[in-house]
C-alpha cells in the first residue's frame, strides 16, 4: 500500500515543472559543491558508454566516485533523481548493434539495469544519436532501427519496472532526441512515447552549415527561418507525443562562428568556420558588450547573439531573456519542463537561477 501511495505522489509532482541538469562525466571528477542541487529535479550523468552490446562505463574509477557523489547530493534534495545517460554524440556508434534483436536487447537492458542497481540510481536516459540516421562519423545505422528504437525502449521499461517492484523506489526512463523532422522520420515516437517518463528535446544546435544563425532559438527569425523549439515541439505533439511528457531544452554552451563579413551584425552572414563555443558564465563575464563584442536581441526568435565586427567573431546561445522565453512556452504548453546541456559551462547558474525564477 506504502507503494502504491509513493507512486501516486510520483504522479502528482509531475505537475510541478522538472529541471533536468546533464552533468559531464567525461570532465573527470565531478567536485559535487559547484551543483545546487536544490535548484534541480534530475541529472543527468553523461555519459555511459556501450561495449560489446552492453552498457558500459569507459571511466570506470572515475564513473564509480562521481555517481557516488552525485548520490550525495541527496542529502541537500531529497527528491533529487540521478539517471544514467546512455550515448550521446561520441558513444553512439554500437547502439544499432547493441540493439539488433530481442536477445541482445535483453542483455543491453540487463547491462543498463544492473548499473541503476549497483549505483542505487532512479532511472536510465537513452542518447541515441541517431537511429536509421548518421550522427558522429564511424556510427552504425540501419533501417531496422526504427522499429528496434521502440523495442529497445519496452525491454527497459519492463526491466526498470522489475526493479521498481523490487525496491519499492520509482525507476525512470526517459531519452533526449533530436529536435528536427529527421529524428521522427526515423523514429516510431507515438508508440515509444508509452513507455518513457520524459522525453527531452535537444532544442540546439540548429545552426546550419552556411550560413550564421541562432543555434538554440525558440521561434525563427523574421529573415531566415529553420530549426525551433516551437517547431520541435508541435511536431512532436503532432506525432502522438503527449505535451505533459516533453523537455524543453536550454543550451549552456554557445556556437562560435567566423564570418565572411557582409552586414554590421552578422546575423545571416557566410561562415567560413565553426565549432563548440564558450559557456555561458565566461559569455556574461567577459564577452558581452565586453573585447569588441556587442549583444543583439532577436525579438521574433526569442534569441540573443554577440557579434565583433572587427574579428568578424558570432556566438550564437541561451541567454536569461530566451531562457525565461523558453520556461514561459514550457508553461504554457504543458510541457513537463525544462533541461540544460550542460552545468559545467554556466558555474555561476546564471540560467539555473533564471530557470528557478521562471518556473515558480
């Protein structure tokens, strides 16, 4: 009856918005006093690796005393939740194997579970990037991943609520998937959707390879339209995927991109180079309006930039204002929250605190 009674109160707080941090394993040690954890409903540890069809923690020494740690943070917030993140871009490559048929399904679920249980963890978030799609070069796809995708998912779903029964404690599945068109194409989300707590949209990196715009927008922009988070969610609302169990996502991190100069402020100009950008906390400290960089609001997208004329530098990223524009729409919509990649790029929770604030 105890059981039943907590699962029910699982439910209820979902109407309370979820903030769900993805926290860097492969930085090395985690020092567990720079993460507010009262400010958090979940993280995210990124990430586990797979190896010969398993789950699998490359880092083993050090993934063993950061999952450790991050379970202390328990005692700041006790209804903090720490989930595995199985993947992402650089370990995505062996998922297609990994999950090619029932019996190697089983035992990758088997593998992911008896990490929750050794770890006394709450959940698994799959990172799959991507199925029956080329994500990292040397990744394995097939057209099998499709259907494979949702079977994975319902092996896991049974396996998490085997131990649930067992521990008496609610075990999560959720996965972060892409936030274009492609990504459903090649996915089969109205029945996925059935067997996972939350579904996080990685609304960034939108930019396009030419051409300098924002990377983590919330609407497009009046000139050049693409990739949103509005875009994402209501094509995933569209395919069958209830807006209660979508994330939102925020980027800490920026986009940089040198620029073939065209205009005075560098939206819409050639790029001529890119790569993964600072974080925000040294963007605010030291960048903006700082060093020959100026900031500019995209009211229609929702979205800031900075852009040095003279060096022809654009960062494009989450600030407060789109951050408090995307908590907004996510309360708006329904949708479950709120998630960031990733908390080592904003140290001094700038938008962690604006997330809180918003979310009230």
């Amino acid at each position: 009856m105890c059981f039943l009674l907590a699962l029910k109160s699982d439910k209820a707080e979902l109407k309370q918005k979820v903030v769900i941090g993805y926290v860097g394993g492969f930085h090395g040690l985690i020092n567990i006093n720079n993460i507010a954890a009262q400010k958090l409903t979940h993280i995210n540890y990124a990430f586990v690796n797979i190896k010969n069809n398993r789950a699998f923690l490359s880092n083993e020494s050090t993934d063993t005393v950061n999952l450790r740690k991050l379970n202390e943070l328990k005692s700041k917030n006790p209804t903090l939740q720490i989930l595995i993140s199985i993947g992402g871009w650089t370990w995505s490559r062996n998922f297609s194997d990994a999950v090619l048929t029932d019996t190697s399904r089983r035992r990758f679920a088997a593998s992911a579970v008896q990490i929750i249980r050794k770890f006394k963890l709450d959940g698994i978030d799959i990172d799959w990037e991507y199925p029956a799609l080329p994500g990292d070069s040397g990744n394995v796809y097939r057209p099998e991943d499709k259907q494979n995708y949702t079977l994975l998912l319902q092996v896991l779903r049974n396996s998490l609520d085997s131990l649930q029964s067992q521990t008496k404690t609610k075990k999560l599945l959720t996965v972060a998937v892409g936030g274009f068109d492609e990504f459903l194409e090649h996915t089969e989300m109205n029945k996925a959707q059935k067997y996972l707590d939350f579904i996080n949209l990685m609304t960034y990196d939108f930019y396009p390879d030419k051409v300098a715009i924002h990377h983590t927008n919330l609407y497009p922009s009046k000139k050049y339209k693409g990739n949103s988070a509005d875009a994402a969610f209501k094509a995933y609302v569209a395919a069958g995927v209830p807006a209660g169990k979508l994330v939102i996502g925020v980027a800490f991190y920026s986009r940089a991109m040198k620029l073939k100069p065209k205009n005075t402020t560098g939206l819409g100009d050639s790029i001529l180079s890119t790569g993964y950008g600072k974080g925000f906390t040294y963007i605010k400290d030291s960048l903006i309006n700082r060093n020959g960089f100026k900031v500019y609001k995209d009211r229609k997208a929702k979205a800031d930039y900075i852009y040095n004329p003279q060096t022809a530098e654009f960062m494009t990223f989450d600030d407060e204002y789109s951050v408090k524009e995307k908590c907004k729409y996510a309360k708006n919509h329904g949708m479950a929250g709120v998630m960031f990649w990733e908390y080592d790029s904003d140290i001094k929770n700038y938008l962690l605190d604006q997330i809180n604030k918003t979310l009230k």
